[in-house]
C-alpha cells in the first residue's frame, strides 16, 4: 500500500468535510435566522436560482464540464487506494551515454532476506524495494523471543546493510529495517 | 497500516467511488435533458419541487443540514485521528537506516517479559505514542514487590529496543482469581 495515499486521504477528506460543513453551517445558520427570520422563510431553491439557467446555455455546458472534472478527480482518488509504492526495478544508470543498468528488485531483496536468515535470533525475513522520495529498501525481520535485540540490529546494520549498499554501489542507499520482536518463540531443542 | 489507515482508505474508496458515479450519472442526466429525453434513474423534476415547497426552517431540511454536519465532523475526524502507531521508531545509529519496531510485536515482547516474572500467570500489553500499559494476573498469593519487578522486566525489554521517544511504562496486576 501506498503511504501517499494516505497523505492525499487526509488532504481530500479534510476538503470535503470542510466544505460539507461550511454548507450545512451555513444553512443551519440561515434556516435558525441568524440571517433575518425573512431569509428563514424563503424555499430552499428560490425561483431567481431556478429560473437562472433560463436563456445562458453556456451554464448547463459549465456544470457538465465541473461534473467530467469532479468524475475524473474521483477517479484518480480511486485508483490512489490501488497504487502500492513496491517498485520490481532498480535504475543504476550512472551516466546515460554508458548504457543503462538496472537491477531486478528480486535478485537484491532475496540476498537481503538470505542474509538476514543468517543472523542469530532472525526466525524469518523479508525484504522489498519501495519507491517513495527516491527508492530504499524496507526489510522486515521476525526474531526470537529471545534474540539479543541489540545484538542482531548491529548485525542487521553493519553487516546486511553494508553488503546491500555495496551490491547497489551507492553507500547511502537507504534502508528501513523494521524489527518484530517476539514475534515467534525460539525454536525448541530436544535431547534424544 | 494501522486500523485507522485502513478505515480511511476504505471509506476514500467509497467515497471516490459514490462521487464518481453520482457526476457521470449527473452528466447523463444533463445529455438526455439536451436532447429532450426524460430523466434517466434520478426524478430530478420532483426533487427540484421539493426544494422550491420547502424552506430552511422547514424540519425536515434543518434535520437534513445536521445530517450533513456529522457527515461532515466524521469525515474530517477520519482526515485527523491519528490512532495507534503501526511501528515504533528506534534510535538512529547508522546514516540513511531507519529502523523501527512493530506496535503489535511490541506488545507481545512486553506481555512475553512480563509473563516471566516470577508470580505472574499471564499478561497483556498494549502501546500507544507514549505508553506503554501493562496488565499482569499475578497467582493468587503474590509476593510484594511484584509490580516493580514487572516495571524493571517491561523497562528493561523497551530499553532494550531503545525508542526514540523513551515511553511510560504503567503496569497494572489483578490477581488470577479475581478474573
């Protein structure tokens, strides 16, 4: 999922709850007779409003147009909610005229998520190329209940990181890791 | 995502969704007007005499307008409730790593610890932006002190974590036969 999407949420629910309650304030308001107890007597939809359309054919082709404008807007909300920020390409181009390079996202999160396996107190791994502000890598790292935390996060960042960012070439790649502690019980040994 | 994201996004898609059928119905209903049709699904005839026999002190209208209100208020406290954080952010150590915690891991690591103090039955946790609660069911005849040594093991494991925001700790005991 997109964490765009909910930015954009936020910012068109606060639109429409604004505007929904400036209209339904102000026709409270009206309708209470905070404007004259005359205006509180007069139709919702006066004749003068009504009758407005009447002789301006451009009116009717303005509001179709606004409608065409609010579907599409409506539209590209919607498929906001579908757009994830999981990118399956990495672009490593240096310098165009050498040629282009990329690098599949599999290949790099599956040596992440391998590597990772390998640290002590790691139960499970896995890793994706997020494409928000520029591409990083999210992994995300189950240990056991009782992993060193401390102990696999130096790992995680000194040793998984390091080989990532130097597999990409860029030693500031970013990187989010996040951690599940607890998240499943160390594997029971038995003597037989 | 937390609940709360994924409450917004469901009721952003119904929302998109209600819009964008209500403006293109809204635009068929304009073309069959212009070419002289009769209304397509909305009776719009009968809604605009509704609206021109009713005034805004009319009952119905004003319940309509309060309507419109908590729709309004709903709306705008989805836009900014923030709820519970999905992950907790750790103290940054190397440049360009972030690193988090998972709420929900969290509280299960802090039930864990505190479930292994000693004269504790069971436990459940719960983190929000700034504290950490825990409720512990001591065995019946606890030893005094237990709610220290529960503090200490719940303040030792987020330590360990080492958050960003250092969190309160707030540990609550009931006794197992009192449940």
């Amino acid at each position: 999922m997109s964490s765009r999407a909910n930015v954009i949420n936020r910012v068109v629910l606060t639109v429409l709850g604004l505007l929904l309650l400036t209209v339904g304030g102000l026709g409270l308001a009206l309708g209470l007779g905070a404007f004259g107890e005359s205006r509180a007597d007069n139709p919702v939809l006066p004749e003068q409003v009504r009758t407005f359309p009447d002789g301006r054919p451009w009116f009717w082709w303005a509001v179709a147009g606004g409608l065409v404008l609010i579907a599409v807007l409506a539209l590209l909300w919607l498929l906001a909610q579908l757009r994830t920020d999981r990118t399956t390409q990495l672009d490593l181009t240096t310098d165009a005229r050498d040629g282009y390079t990329t690098l599949h996202a599999n290949a790099l999160t599956s040596a992440v998520e391998d590597e990772a396996l390998g640290v002590s107190g790691v139960s499970s791994a896995s890793a994706n190329v997020r494409e928000h502000r520029g591409n990083h890598v999210f992994l995300r790292v189950e240990l056991t209940d009782s992993a060193d935390i401390d102990g696999v996060r130096t790992r995680l960042e000194n040793e998984v990181v390091a080989h990532l960012r130097e597999g990409v070439g860029d030693p500031r790649f970013p990187v989010t890791i996040e951690l599940r502690p607890g998240a499943s019980k160390t594997p029971q040994r038995s003597l037989t | 995502m937390t609940a709360t994201n994924w409450v917004t996004r469901v009721v952003s898609a119904l929302l998109a969704l209600a819009l964008l059928f209500c403006s293109l119905l809204a635009v068929v209903e304009l073309a069959a007007a212009a070419l002289g049709r009769d209304s397509v699904l909305v009776p719009y005839h009968e809604w605009t005499d509704w609206l021109r026999t009713h005034s805004w002190n009319d009952r119905i209208v004003q319940a309509l307008l309060v309507g419109l209100v908590v729709l309004a208020l709903l709306l705008l406290l989805l836009a900014f409730r923030r709820g519970k954080p999905a992950a907790l952010t750790l103290r940054n150590r190397t440049d360009g790593v972030d690193v988090t915690a998972s709420r929900r891991s969290v509280e299960k690591s802090l039930a864990a610890a505190a479930a292994r103090t000693s004269g504790i039955a069971g436990a459940s946790a719960s983190v929000s932006r700034r504290t950490a609660r825990v409720e512990a069911r001591t065995v019946a005849l606890s030893e005094p002190g237990i709610r220290d040594e529960v503090q200490s093991a719940v303040r030792g494991r987020l330590d360990s974590l080492g958050t960003e925001r250092r969190l309160r700790t707030r540990v609550a005991l009931t006794t197992k036969d009192s449940r």
